[in-house]
C-alpha cells in the first residue's frame, strides 16, 4: 500500500488537516442563492401613482356625562333629568350615528342601585359604549368652592371602557 494517500495502519498520528471541501461547497450554494435572489429583491415596477389630496372625515362621537349626585338626583351634562326625560334622552342617543359615549360619574356615597337603574336604562335604550369616571388611587375629591361647580361638571378624568349590553 505504498500508494495510497493516507496510511492508516499509522492510528497514533493525528489528522493536522481540515477538509475543505465541504466549506467551499456550503459557499458556492449560498454565493448562487445569493446571484439569483438579488434581481428579485432590487426588481421594481415603476408606477406614476395618482395624486390626491381627500381629507380624512373622522367624526368623533358627542360625551354625555350622567352624574348622579349623593341624594340619586340624575343629571345629563349638568343639568337635572327625571327617569322618563332619560330614558327618552338615553333612546335619542341611541339612535344617532355615530352613538355618543356615555360616561357616568356616580357619587361614591349614592345606593349602588342608583346607578344600577341608570346603566339598565342605557341598556333598554340600545346605547353601546358607556364608560365610568373615577377618581385615580386614594384620593380625596378636591371640593369645589360654593356655587362654581355643578354635580354633573366633566372632569379630566377618564372613563374605564364597559359594555352596556354585556
């Protein structure tokens, strides 16, 4: 055997070299991936697009507050309502498009069931988003001076999103 390359009776001796074609055949695969994917990624269609200046129509929905008050007086933004102008209110409301988003701000000592009436005769009226308003954390309500603020004033709280139908 004196011909062949590599003498294997010899196993104390370690192989020194790498075998290199393996890696020169992993590169040309990807150099040829690489040639044929390139024209396809820089290949463009060029189209004069029309030109148009169309303002966006975003209609926002109206805010109606309804605070109801420690003594279960209802208010729709800020002014005093009994159950039937409500719910004649809250079924008017309903049926414009887009609906307007309700938010109720409940006093903290009113009857839970006061505001209970309130959300199911949203309910019954069909209105879809109704939100309540609250204060953040632990804190206290800051006390309007006399005769500047009404129950039913908007703050700058926001409504916690909820179903009226679910």
């Amino acid at each position: 055997m004196a011909a062949s390359l590599h003498d294997f009776e010899d196993d104390d001796t370690e192989l020194s070299e790498i075998n290199m074609v393996p890696l020169i055949d992993i590169m040309l695969v990807m150099l040829i991936i690489f040639m044929i994917t390139m024209p396809v990624l820089t290949q463009r269609v060029t189209v004069d697009l029309p030109r148009a200046t169309a303002a966006t129509d975003i209609q926002e929905p109206d805010r109606v507050t309804l605070a109801i008050d420690a003594e279960a007086r209802v208010y729709w933004n800020d002014e005093p309502v009994d159950a039937a102008t409500l719910q004649l209110r809250l079924e008017e409301a309903a049926r414009k498009d887009p609906q307007p988003e309700l938010h109720i701000r409940g006093d903290r000592k009113v009857e839970y069931e006061s505001v209970l009436q309130v959300m199911a005769a949203a309910q019954r009226a069909g209105v879809q988003k109704l939100g309540f308003v609250t204060q953040p954390g632990d804190e206290e309500p800051a006390t309007p001076a006399a005769g500047t603020d009404a129950p039913g004033t908007p703050s700058a709280d926001s409504p916690a999103p909820a179903s009226a139908g679910q």
